[in-house]
C-alpha cells in the first residue's frame, strides 16, 4: 500500500482484476478486466482511457466526492457508480448501470443504456442522459429507481421510476418513450418534450397528478394515466389511451383525436383553438365535457354531461343521458347534433345557442338563447323553448312520436317540411305556420296568427288561443276543434267534416267543408266574414247563413 497525493496519477494495464483504495482524491486511467476504486475523501477522475471489460466500481464516499469519467474512450461491462456528490460518464459503448447514487447525474454514451438485475440508482438531483441508442432504465424484477429529474436525449426510452417523491421531466428528444412513477410527473417549465413517435406517461396507475403542460411538446401520439393529467401540444394532437382519475385537460395548436379509449372521471378539458376534436372510440367516458375547437366530434359509451362548448359544429354520439348544468354555456355555430339513442336529452342552459339542431332520443328537453333552427329530429317527445325564430330545413324530417312542445315567446314559429310527424302539439308563439304529413293533434296553442295545414285529420283537443287569422286545413280528412275555451280572430276552415267551438264571436272568412260545417260559440255570435267564401254550413242552431 502506497500513500498518493492528489496530483499523483494511477496507470495500469493489465488482463485482470485491479482494486484501488485511496484516503484522497484520485485520478486513474489504463485497462483492467475488473475495476474497484474507493476514494474515501475527494474526487474520482479518469486521467486518460478506463477500458474494463467486466465490471467497474467506482465509489466516492467522502463529503461531496464526485466522479468523473468523461473521456471518449472509456469502456465498461457494466459500472457501478456511488458517489456523494456529482457523477459524469461518458461510454464509447453501450452503458450498464448495476448501481448509483448522486447529487446529478450526467451520461453520454454512443450505444444503449441498461440497469442490471436488481440495481439501485438514485439521483437526487438531475439525471442527464446523451445515448445514441435505446434506454432502458427499472423494467427489470427487483429494480430500484429514484431520480429527481430527467432530462434525455435516445431513441427508444422506457423509465420504471421508483420514488413516491414524483419525476420531474426536463428537455427529451426521443424517438419514443415509455415513463412511469410511482408519484406524479411534471414537465419542467419551459422544457421541451419531443417525441417522434409514441409516447406513454404513467403517473402512479392513476393516483398521482400528470403535468405535461408545457406548449412546446410534441408527441406523435401519446398515451397518459394519471390522477388530473394536463397535456399540451404545439401541434396536432394523438390519444393513444387516457386514464384519468380526476380532471384532464388537453391543449393543442392542432387537431385532437384518438386511437383509444379515453376515461375521464371528472372534467374533459379539451382545447383546440379553431381546429377539429374527433374522440370517437365507442368506449370513451369522458365526465364533464369543456371543449374548444372547430368540428367536433365526441363519442361516449355512457351518459353524457356537457359543460362549456365552443365550436362550428358538434356531433356527440352517447350511450345514455345528454344533460348540462343550468349555468352551463353551449355555443354551436353550424350543426348541433346529438345522439342518445333511447335515452333522454335536457339541455336547458340559459346561454345555449346551438346552431341547426339534429337529435335522435326518447325524451328531448332544450332551450335556446336565440333562434332556433331544426334540421333533423327523430325522437320520443320533444321540449324546445327558444329566444328567437323557429324554424326548420325543410329538406330534413322531423318525427316526434308523441308530445311536441314549441315556444318561441313573441316570436315566429314556421315548420313547413314535406317530412314532419309530431305526434301531439302544444305550440306558443308569435306567427305560427305549421306542416304536418299525418295527422294533426292540437293539445294547446297560443299565437298571434296561426296556420296549419295537415295531410289528414286535424283534431284541437285543447285550449287553442289565437288572437288574429287562424288556417286550420285537413287535406281530405276531418277538421275537429271543439273546445268551448278556444279564441280565434277570423277562421280559415278546410277538411271534410268540419266542426269547430269558440267561447266568443266565431269569425268565418273561409269555409271548405266537402261534407258538413258544424259551428257553434259559447258566449258570442256566428258571423260569416264579408267576401267569405262558405259552404255546406250546419250550424248547431240550424241557422244556415249561406
């Protein structure tokens, strides 16, 4: 055992084993086929070339000992590195890890970089890591990792990390990666994340937050689980598969879609400017819909509950109830159409603008801030309460098997397509024209003017109020408004059998009855209008005014 000072250096170069034990600083370099060096106090450098064909054990014990073994041409089996302060290698070869700890750590190596069975690295600080090749770091039985942060520079990247103190991810540039931990992840502000092809980000199976928010990421496509996950893109937008335990908040400078199925508990924040969302996997659960973007198109194989919307258009697909919070904000520029299959729909917000409406449902309950425009309509019963116009496409069916429930307050109501079946009416509006390719049932109706025209019987079964004209037309079939509370201005009657009550003065000005008129009021006269074009009028007093 020789005693060395710092400025000594140790050379060797010898096919086998070489152990050095030093009370200071140490500098080595040479060739051996097993490395051992201690430095119970100081540093541990490479003065030259460290070629060791097994492996290599480098410890620094002493207060704040680093090491560093940064010259092109080291080469190791495998290194064990245990250090108090800083660690730095560089490999001309791939790197194995069968153990370290320290402060940072920084590796630059030109092939790939494994841990050994059972290894243990722990990095309190930044790990740092230049591989020309594939890293891959925990994924075996038995591995410990603990790293603070890391920043990494490969090709194919899978990190298994340990801590439940969580990782901090600084700049990548990968071909892909595979991280997990066991707490949270976080990107680092203002780093830059890019990867060139897919991206998996596991943060504790879901019970730690994910942070991936930076806007200067870029995945080709990406796969996230976590508590709340936040992730952004420069660019377009790829989800492979989400898992989120509570909120999950995406934005992108680009389009946002999926490949997989998307589980989100508590809220879907999705943003992607003025560009498309398409989320249209069959078993996405999404929670509380926020979305932001163009045309969108989302997909859920349960209820849906839409928060905040912003878009050209929205095609939603659910497999249960569509509802939304009443102090909840649809706004839909062009087509709003939902799907609920055989369940409900109530979208009663008070700020809902929805653009021309398709909807397939049982029950429909909506209201809308504005005028309203109905484009395609398949559903059980209908509730629509609008703050403008209704109206509709005409080139586009409406088919309502029982309730129609309309009111547009002061304004006009005109559905005149060639295709519309409402089942029964209850209407309140301003100018109403209605078309109806069956027969209409009137179970209320309260307008300033009002025209229905329908391809069979018309039956007034309430209490129908309409304070100027009124047309009512039963093309080729029986007319029939008796109830004795019905107020109408001048009437228009056409169908076959005619009969009609009114509680006041009954106005005529037009009568076709292919058969028989039946006129009768309550409480006023019967007065044929002049100019009024009636006949085939029996009235219930027999007082014919021909």
């Amino acid at each position: 055992r020789q005693a060395l000072s710092a400025a000594d250096s140790i050379t060797f170069n010898i096919d086998d084993d070489v152990t050095i034990a030093n009370d200071q600083a140490t500098v080595i370099e040479g060739s051996a086929t097993n490395l051992t060096v201690t430095a119970a106090a100081g540093s541990i450098t490479d003065g030259g070339d460290l070629i060791v064909s097994s492996s290599a054990s480098f410890s620094a014990i002493g207060l704040a000992g680093a090491i560093t073994l940064n010259n092109a041409g080291n080469s190791f089996g495998d290194v064990n590195l245990q250090a108090q302060g800083a660690v730095t290698l560089n490999e001309s070869d791939s790197t194995q890890i069968s153990g370290l700890t320290a402060t940072d750590f920084s590796l630059d190596t030109t092939g790939s970089v494994t841990d050994g069975s059972n290894a243990t690295i722990t990095v309190t600080g930044t790990a740092d890591i230049d591989a020309s090749a594939n890293v891959t770091l925990g994924d075996e039985t038995g591995d410990t990792i603990s790293i603070n942060r890391v920043d990494i520079t490969a090709a194919d990247v899978v990190i298994g990390e340990d801590s439940t103190d969580g990782l901090l991810v600084g700049n990548a540039s990968v071909d892909s990666i595979d991280l997990s931990s066991s707490g949270t992840i976080t990107s680092v502000s203002n780093a830059n994340i890019t990867v060139t092809n897919q991206a998996s980000f596991n943060a504790n199976d879901g019970a730690s937050s994910l942070d991936l928010s930076n806007s200067s990421n870029a995945f080709s496509s990406v796969s996230l689980t976590g508590s709340n996950i936040l992730v952004a893109e420069r660019d377009a937008m790829q989800l492979v598969q989400v898992t989120a335990m509570g909120d999950f908040t995406a934005t992108a400078a680009g389009e946002i879609t999926d490949l997989g199925t998307i589980s989100v508990v508590g809220s879907a924040n999705i943003n992607a400017g003025n560009r498309n969302i398409t989320l249209d996997s069959s078993a996405n659960n999404l929670g509380i819909l926020n979305l932001t973007g163009g045309d969108i198109e989302i997909t859920e194989s349960d209820a849906s509950e839409l928060n905040k919307i912003t878009a050209d258009q929205l095609i939603l697909s659910s497999g249960g109830d569509v509802t939304q919070s009443l102090s909840s904000e649809i706004s839909v520029l062009n087509t709003f159409a939902v799907n609920s299959g055989t369940n409900d729909i109530v979208l009663l917000g008070g700020s809902n603008n929805f653009g021309g409406i398709e909807l397939t449902a049982d029950s429909v309950s909506i209201s809308e801030a504005s005028a309203s425009r109905i484009e395609r309509f398949s559903v059980n019963e209908l509730s629509l309460i609008s703050g403008g116009n209704i109206t509709q496409n005409n080139d586009k069916a409406v088919n309502i098997t029982n309730l129609t429930k309309l009111n547009s307050g002061g304004n006009d109501i005109s559905l005149t397509g060639e295709n519309n079946f409402f089942g029964s009416l209850d209407i309140t509006g301003a100018s109403v024209t209605v078309e109806e390719a069956d027969g209409t049932n009137l179970v209320a109706l309260t307008a300033s003017t009002a025209t229905f025209d329908s391809i069979g019987s018309l039956i007034g079964t309430g209490i129908l109020t309409v304070d100027g004209a009124a047309s009512f037309e039963a093309e080729g079939a029986n007319l029939t408004i008796e109830n004795n509370q019905n107020s109408f201005g001048r009437l228009t009657l056409i169908g076959d059998v005619i009969s009609v009550v009114e509680t006041g003065d009954l106005e005529l000005a037009s009568v076709q009855a292919t058969t028989s008129l039946s006129a009768s009021t309550q409480t006023g006269n019967i007065i044929d209008v002049t100019g009024s074009n009636i006949h085939d009028w029996d009235t219930q007093n027999n007082q014919p005014q021909n």
